[in-house]
C-alpha cells in the first residue's frame, strides 16, 4: 500500500515524495491464496507541499467479482534534492477544462 501511495504522490508532484504519516489502514477482508490483489491509488488533496492519497485494495478471482479487501490514507509531501518539503506545481490541476 505504502509503494501504491508512493508512485501516485511522484505522479503527481513530478518529484521525490516522502511519507510523513498514515492517516489509516483497514483491512476488511483476507486475501485468500490464488486471488489476485489489485491495488488503486489517488490523491484526493493538494497542498502547498503535501498531498493525501487514498489506496484501496481489490482481491478477485478469475470468474468472481472484484472485493474491497483493505484501504488507507497516507499524508505524502513533496522534497526537493535536500529532503526539504517543495512546492507542488499546481498549474495543470487549475485549469479549467472546455
């Protein structure tokens, strides 16, 4: 989930991302062997330099349905090359779209 959380926050900041804190985890279900485990991740809100990212998790089968099987929220904040917290370029997300 952390590695999930990782790559949507780089995505969005163009730029190396630290975790400052997991807001929550549950798992709601086990993932019994043989399903797969798909992992989808957002951030859901920008700040000067943080981010939050929401992960949820689907197990599924091959010929079943897709089950939410876990979730969290992860604080992420943009670094510079000194592990500073920088600025996200908000730019692209402003824009309105016609």
């Amino acid at each position: 989930m952390a590695k999930a959380a990782f790559l949507a926050g780089r995505s969005l900041a163009q730029r190396e991302v630290v975790m400052a804190a997991i807001t929550g985890v549950d798992f709601l279900a086990p993932v019994p062997v043989g399903h797969d485990l798909l992992l989808r991740a957002w951030v859901s809100r920008v700040g000067r330099s943080s981010m939050t990212v929401c992960v949820t998790g689907l197990a599924e089968a091959p010929g079943a349905p897709a089950e939410e099987v876990l979730k969290g929220v992860f604080e992420m904040v943009a670094t510079d090359v000194h592990g500073r917290p920088a600025p996200i370029d908000r730019s692209y997300l402003d824009k309105e779209t016609t």
